[in-house]
C-alpha cells in the first residue's frame, strides 16, 4: 500500500501496478542485483529514489545479467544532499510532539543511477519489501513503504488522473514550467525563437507543450530540434549550424544538464556568444555548466528554477552525518569515500596510478569541506523534497485523528494504518493543506499538482571569473489571472555590447498607423505592415487590425489617433462666405440706393408712371432677398436653419407677386387706353393690387407655416459627402415641403414671364413688359440652372450654389426692371418729363 509523491520515472507507477496485479504463477526470476542505498526503521516507512551517482555511458541494462559494482561512478552532492533531506524531514517530523505522535516514521532511499533499469528495480524493491523481489518466484511479501518520494518528476502527463490516480507532486507540472517560460517570452517581445529538447520524456513533453503554448501567445517556433541520445557528434553538429543560419537570436532549451553538455562543447568550439539561451528548471541551476570556460558562452542566460527555500536545523544535520557498516546505508559509505578521498576497504593500497589510497575512519569532519552538499544558501529540489515529506507526514496525522463512526469512508468507516488501502491515503493527500516555516502554502489540486511558483535566475559573472545564478523574478500561478511575471529589470545581465535585452523577431512589430499583413506559406510571426486606411487607426505596436474611427472622428496623418473631424461650413472668415456676404451687402445698398432716388423723384413722370407703390415694395422684397443670403452663411443654428428657406421663399414670392402684378398694371393701363375698354383700371385698381399681393404671398406663408410645424429643417452634422470632414448642414426636415416652397415661386415666375411675354410688343411709353420679360428670363435661368449645379456640389459649395442663385437672381431683377429707370432719371433728367413721355405716346398713337 503506497502512493508515489513526485516520482521521477512515471513508466514506473505503471510497472509496478502490473507487477503487483500478478498472480503466484506468472512471476519470473528476473535475476540478482544490488541497490545503493539507505535506510532507517520506523512504524510507518516512507520511500525515496534520487539521481545519486550517475554513469558515463548509458548501457542497455537487461534484468538478468548483474553489472558489476559499483553500478554508478559519477557521484553527485546535490543529489545526495536532496536524499538527506528527506532524512532531516523525517527526523524532524519524529521530534514533533504534535505531528504523528506515537508513530515512528522511517524511510527506505534508492540511488537509481539516472537510469530507468535501476529506477524500476529500486521502485520494486520498495513495492515489495525486499531487494529479493526477483529471486523470489512467488513475489509474496506486503510492501514496507506506504509512499515514494521522488522530487524531479515533472512530466504533465503525470497530472493524469486516469492513468496515475495516486500520484501527487511538490514540484510544479512541466506544463506550468512552460507557461512560465512563455511569460518570459512574452515580456521581452521574443516571438521568433529557436527550441531544443532532450530525446526523452521530460523534453519531448515540454517541446509539445512549449509549441502549443507559443501558438496562443501568438509566437513562433524558428527551428526545433532534438539532442541525441547517444551525443552523436554529427547530430549535436547540425543542431548547431541550424542555430547559426537561424534568424532566432533566443534560444529556448528544455533539458537536463547530461543531454545538454555535447551540445554547450560545440558552442565553445565554434566561438558562438550572440545568443540570449533560456533555460529549463532542469538545467537552470546546474553547476555543471558554471565553470570560467563557459562564462563568456552563457553569462546572461535567463531560467527558471522552482522556487527557493529555506530549512532551519538543515546544516547541521549535514555536518552530523556519519558512515556505518550497515549494507542498507552503503549510500553513506560512498559519498564518505568520494568526499575525502580515501576507501574503507581496499585504504592503504595502490592504485591504478601507484598512489596510496587513505583509509576512511569515518572520523572526517564535514565541517573542513565545501561542496554542493553543504551549500543550503539554494534549496529548491531539497525543498521540494522536505514539503512532499510533510505533505505525507499531515495526510498521515489526518488518518490518524479519524474517528470511528466519523469517517469519510463507507459506512463513516476510518482507515486502519496496520491495514492501508492506497485510495484511502489518497483521500488524505488530496485534502493536506498546510503552511511550511518558511511561509510557503502547500496544497494539491484535483490533477495532483501543487500551486506553480518559479523563480527567475539570470546567470551573471561573479568574481572568482565562473558563473552564478542570481534570482531577478518570481513567476507565480495565480488562480483568478494565471500566470504572473514580476521582474527587476535592474538586476538583469545581458552579455551583448548593448547590454540589453536582443531582438528576436521573425519581422518587426508593425509600428502605429499600420497593421500585420500574413504572408502566405509562412508562419505568422513573419508579415508585411500595411498602412491603415482612411479613417482607421492603430495606435499600438503590432496591431493586428485596423480600428475604424467615431463617426465624428478622423484618422491623423500618421494614422495612428483618432482626432475630431473638420468641421465645415460656409463661415464668414472662409474666403467664399466673404465674397457672397460682400455681394449681398452691395445689393442691399443697390436696393436702398434705388429706394432713396425713386423717393426723391417720387413726382417724376417716370416713377409714377411705372406704379411707384409696387415699385417700392419690389425693392423692399429684393431687399429682403439679398439679406436672406446672409442666414445661409456661419454655423448652421436652430433658427437660422427655420429661417433661411422662409424667408428665401416669402421674399422671393413677395418679389415675383409685386412683378406679376405690375405686369397685369401694364396691360390694364394699355387695354385703358382704348376708347372700348376705359373702365379696365377701375376694377384693377390700388386697392385690388394690393390685395392680389398680399394674397399671393399669404399662400407661401401658409405653405412656410405648414412646413415648419410638421417637419422643420434642423442643423444636421453629414458624414456622407466627405468621409474627413462633417459638413455642417441644415437638414431640409420635409422634401415635400421644400419642394411645394420652390413650386410655388416657379409657378408665379412662370406666369409672370408669360404674361410679360405677351405683352412685349406694347407702346414704348407703357412697356416696361419688355424689362419685367427680360428679367424674369433672368431668373428662371439662373435657378433651372441652380439644379444641377446644387446637386453636384459637395458639402458647403451646396450652400454656396444656392446663395449665388440667390444673388444672382436678386441682381437679375434689380438691374433688369430698375437699371433703366434710374439710367434716365440721374443722367437723362430731360427725358422725365411728362412732355416726353406723352410726346411718345402721341408719335405712338
């Protein structure tokens, strides 16, 4: 009964559920082998494997030929000194009155050897109980150890609950390391980079993982490719020409310092120093790689490592160790005989290389060494060791306070630690919550995996010339915003002459203005910039797409703002508005100037004989024709909007009803002066013209009424007409109404111009039809003409066309009907007199 926490290998969980499942008489002798290793008794044993000792080559080791010993040669302190803590944890949690009091914990350590034959056989031998597993053919015996602590697996698949239903871990998922390693990334803008893994499961899991991953950031992967298992040089040789033709100038590496090395010697041979390398946990704290050698190679390296802590009373417990002649601790035994040099069984003997090897006593002090073994300034796998034995050591206490008719088992039944069931410590394990002295919480999700934290490490210069990781950043998981970088910029070390970060992109970011443009057949981290368009911007670097402006708003030149739209009117400061304003005033003074010398020649012959009563209240409407020109000009208002087009259509039908009615004058005066029709003035008289007047324009009046209150023109900001600009308008409110307005001076002018038409061919001294003709032919020109003209003039040159047919019209008029009368009046005087006049009319006669 067991449950593994944090195991290195997972084929192993595997391997041992088949072996476990096995019945009596289908195990086979596997053969005979020796384990390196230690052990403590205790109530309750707690199981270990750690990568102790490592070999120099990677043999195919089958189950049934025993290498000879020693298995491993390369002995690693970090290692031992992870296994050690595990020891110091459960000595420590025995100390403990208040943690499983009256339960002795003891453990069980295996070295595998960095290799997966050892790694099972160890992982058996716990299951099992003893290391005779294979050489007893009936593999009976209950297996001693209720746990396995193993403080590197990091693999994701293991969050796989299906598959690995009892496998908890202190150590953050390789799928977190990953999303950590993106956030880096993803700081410094490096979408384009180079990706290497080692050939086994840690890199090929992370590699998949890591490309996923960058797909979301919307990075790219330059090249990927895969350190060889067995360090082939031509392999580790086309790796590395890839990463000198690759435009990558990061680097990102998923694997253990073993793979790793080759591949960091080639670099150095080829003098390769203009790479940013960004470092897996794996290797992010690996001594290997600190030497001087490597530093101008490696200094400014970024990694992550998992999280750093510390365990007080650890030291100590270091220093107190001593070797015994236990096999179980043979462990001990072999890193006392690497750290000092000497040998307790073959000491004072030559060796190989005729030198006298020393006797170990077991007496040496730790205290007179410095190696990675007493170096707890950086604890981060022995850390993550020390939490995954109290993670056991609480699920334990937890069982133990069960009580019975409260449990959370079947029938509220307790767990019976003489008779444990995985999935019953399981249970307890997924609910351990507790915080460690160093202030860390510790917890498990449904997955098995603990809160993700890393810390960030920048590989720096120290001063003895070789390499040391200094911590720059943490990366935490965060539930509510996932993962989140915090990084001192200040204490980072790039090794490149600028001395800051380098740029690996694939294509730079697309500046403000512009957007990314993909290119066919190529990944999306390469692209053109493409300029927004009108009224779009971008006002951040590599926008993706263009955003359309407000509906009042304008792109800038550089199409990266949103600034208002021009407003456009015909104001009076705009050179037109100036020159239609300076022409309406001028043919306002005309029109008084013409009023001033009708009145100071209202007894002349000439001005009473053309009716100087409607004479005057034409000139008043011309008048008010050319003033209304002015309400077309300057920002359109509420009233300004209401009034222009009334007052156009009342001053206008004004004028044209006064012309109408002094044509029907001339012929009632001519048709008068015939013996047969003598009385025609008497039923055409002032009074009647007056009235035919007034009636005249009441219609348009009525008409202006009936508009304004059904559906009024407005002031109304168009975007239409120009996209940059919002020309600044007086909606009409009803065509219909507009139109009936403009129908209706059509109308009149066109029964005044048939009328004086017709009566062109009169007497010269009653003809003034000639000029009212003349005049009114004028003016249906001008404004049959101001169609198409208005419509095809955008923005405030419509208004402009409209003031000028106004102008023009109202000049039409004023210099057709009146030019004449004041050009006899002010330069021909002797040809006001009534003599002249009735002298015509006698020749006439």
């Amino acid at each position: 009964m067991w449950v593994i926490l944090n195991i290195s290998i997972y084929l192993i969980f595997n391997f041992i559920m088949s072996a476990s499942i096995l019945g009596s008489n289908t195990c086979q002798l596997q053969g005979h082998f020796r384990l390196n290793e230690m052990y403590h008794d205790g109530d309750v044993i707690l199981g270990g494997l750690f990568e102790v000792d490592f070999l120099t080559v990677f043999p195919d080791l089958d189950f049934k030929t025993e290498p000879e010993p020693p298995y491993c040669v390369q002995f690693d302190m970090e290692s031992f000194q992870q296994a050690q803590t595990m020891a110091f944890a459960i000595d420590e949690i025995n100390k403990n009155p208040n943690l499983l009091p009256n339960i002795t914990l003891g453990y069980h350590l295996f070295d595998n050897c960095v290799m997966l034959g050892m790694a099972f056989r160890a992982a058996i031998s716990m299951a099992s109980g003893t290391e005779e597993f294979f050489n007893n053919i009936n593999c009976t015996g209950p297996p001693p150890v209720i746990g396995i602590v193993s403080h590197y697996a990091t693999c994701s698949c293991l969050s796989d609950r299906k598959k690995y239903p009892s496998f908890f871990r202190t150590i953050p998922s390789d799928a977190f390391q990953v999303r950590a390693m993106v956030q880096i990334l993803k700081y410094f803008r490096w979408t384009w980079v180079g990706l290497i893994y080692s050939d086994d499961d840690y890199g090929v899991y992370a590699a998949q993982s890591f490309q996923q991953e960058m797909q979301l950031f919307g990075g790219c992967v330059a090249f990927s490719e895969v350190l060889p298992h067995d360090n082939n040089l031509e392999d580790i040789k086309h790796i590395t020409k890839m990463i000198q033709a690759s435009t990558a100038r990061v680097i990102v590496v998923f694997s253990t310092p073993s793979f790793l090395i080759p591949l960091i010697d080639e670099l150095v041979l080829q003098n390769m120093t203009d790479r940013q390398w960004i470092a897996s946990e794996a290797w992010a704290t690996s001594f290997v790689h600190h030497s001087p050698r490597l530093l101008p190679f490696l200094k400014g390296t970024l990694g992550i490592a998992i999280r750093r802590g510390e365990i007080q009373g650890l030291y100590e417990f270091l220093l107190r160790l001593q070797p015994t002649n236990d096999p179980k601790n043979n462990m001990i035994r072999i890193f006392w005989e690497i750290m000092f040099g000497c040998n307790f069984e073959t000491g004072g003997k030559k060796n190989s290389g005729d030198q006298v090897i020393n006797i170990c006593t077991g007496q040496e002090d730790l205290r007179t060494t410095k190696t990675p073994y007493t170096e707890v300034s950086e604890l981060r796998a022995s850390y993550n060791v020390y939490k995954a034995v109290y993670a056991l050591a609480h699920a334990l206490n937890d069982l133990m306070q069960c009580e019975d008719g409260r449990g959370p088992f079947s029938v509220n039944s307790c767990a019976d630690i003489t008779n444990l069931k995985p999935w019953q410590l399981v249970h307890y394990l997924q609910n351990v919550n507790f915080t460690t002295d160093f202030g860390d919480h510790v917890s498990f999700d449904k997955n098995g995996d603990a809160l993700a934290i890393y810390d960030v490490l920048n590989w720096q210069p120290s001063s003895d010339g070789s390499i040391r990781a200094q911590t720059v950043g943490v990366v935490n998981e965060e539930v509510a915003t996932g993962m989140v970088l915090t990084l001192d910029e200040d204490a980072l070390y790039w090794n490149f002459e600028s001395k800051k970060p380098p740029s690996s992109v694939c294509s730079e970011s697309c500046a403000p203005g512009t957007r990314l443009a993909t290119i066919k057949g190529l990944p999306v981290c390469c692209f053109d910039c493409l300029p927004c368009g009108d009224g779009e911007i971008s006002n951040i670097t590599g926008a993706v797409e263009c955003t359309m402006c407000p509906d009042e708003f304008w792109s800038n030149l550089d199409k990266d703002q949103c600034i208002p739209k021009e407003v456009e009117f015909l104001s009076y400061e705009d050179p037109l508005g100036i020159s239609l304003t300076t022409a309406s005033l001028l043919g306002t003074c005309f029109c008084v100037l013409v009023m001033f010398v009708f009145a100071v020649h209202r007894n002349t012959p000439i001005v009473r004989a053309n009716n100087s009563e409607l004479s005057f209240l034409l000139l008043l409407s011309l008048k008010m024709c050319f003033l209304c020109a002015l309400l077309f000009i300057g920002q359109p208002q509420l009233w300004t909007c209401q009034l222009r087009h009334v007052v156009f259509g009342i001053s206008f039908v004004l004028c044209i009803s006064s012309i109408l009615v002094k044509t029907m004058v001339v012929i009632a005066v001519f048709k008068s002066s015939r013996p047969e029709s003598k009385g025609a003035m008497k039923w055409f008289g002032a009074v009647q013209q007056r009235c035919t007047v007034l009636v005249l324009t009441a219609i348009q009046v009525v008409i202006c009424a009936v508009w304004l209150s059904t559906a009024s023109p407005a002031p109304h900001k168009n975007n239409q007409y120009i996209r940059s600009k919002i020309v600044y308008e007086c909606a009409i409110g009803s065509v219909a109404g507009f139109s009936m307005l403009l129908a209706y001076i059509g109308l009149l002018a066109a029964v005044s111009f048939l009328l004086a038409f017709l009566a062109r061919n009169l007497p010269d001294n009653f003809n003034e039809a000639k000029f009212i003709t003349f005049s009114m032919l004028i003016f249906c020109a001008v404004w049959i003409a101001f169609v198409p003209a208005y419509v095809s003039s955008p923005g405030k040159y419509a208004v402009a066309v409209e003031i000028f047919a106004i102008l023009a019209s109202s000049f039409g008029l004023l210099l057709a009907i009146f030019a004449p009368k004041c050009y006899i009046i002010l330069l021909h005087p002797e040809r006001n007199t009534k003599k002249a006049i009735m002298g015509k009319e006698a020749q006439n006669t």
